[in-house]
C-alpha cells in the first residue's frame, strides 16, 4: 500500500519540510505545517479552530477559513494543566455539517484555481 510509505506519521521535520515544498498547494490546520509552507513559499488553505488567525496564522497569505460564531481565548499552548478543559469550550469550532464541508471543499478547490498554475 503505498499510502503508508507515502503519508507516514513517522517524518520527521525536515522530511514534512520537503514535502510541503514540493507540493503545489497546503491544506492544514494552524499548526507547524502552515509556518512551513508559508516560510517555502507554498501556497495553502488553513482551518483555524480555537485559536485566532491574526495571532497564529498568515491571513494575508493564505486562504482563512474559520466558522463563523463565538470562540473563547483557548490557553492550549501556555498551560498543559486545564488546557483539555479550557479547549472543549471551542468544540463546535471544528465540527461541520455535510453542507458546510462541501462549501469547504469548494472554497478550497477555487483557491487552488486561483493560486496553482
């Protein structure tokens, strides 16, 4: 199966670095990936969940999707203590219904029209 060798969790860094360079486009969430790409040059869509685009991500370089409604500051990356907790106020963040996921997909798929020659 070629997926396995291909999509291993096992990369390390440097390994993600150079995949994220070659490929034409990112789609990811807002973790260390999205930097990568950014910092190579590789165009991309985030989902952005708990955390807030302006302090995490690059809205001024990639495409932002963020669901709309009410979040709460989430101090996921500060304290390890009640940070479990504290996220759980922004569940609903990442949840989608059939419909909302495929305006994602469409969102996406007209980013990369624009971006990827």
């Amino acid at each position: 199966d070629w997926s396995s060798d291909v999509c291993s969790s096992d990369l390390d860094l440097r390994q993600w670095g150079a995949l994220i360079q070659e490929a034409d486009y990112f789609i990811g969430v807002d973790s260390v990936g999205q930097h990568m790409a950014r910092a190579l040059g590789t165009p991309g869509t985030v989902l952005i969940g708990s955390t807030f685009a302006k302090n995490t991500s690059y809205p001024d370089y990639f495409n932002i999707i963020e669901k709309p409604g009410i979040k709460k500051y989430s101090p996921i990356r500060i304290t390890g203590l009640d940070s479990v907790l504290a996220n759980r106020l922004n569940e609903n963040t990442m949840k989608f219904s059939d419909k909302e996921i495929n305006d994602l997909y469409n969102n996406i798929v007209t980013d990369i029209e624009k971006k990827v020659k």
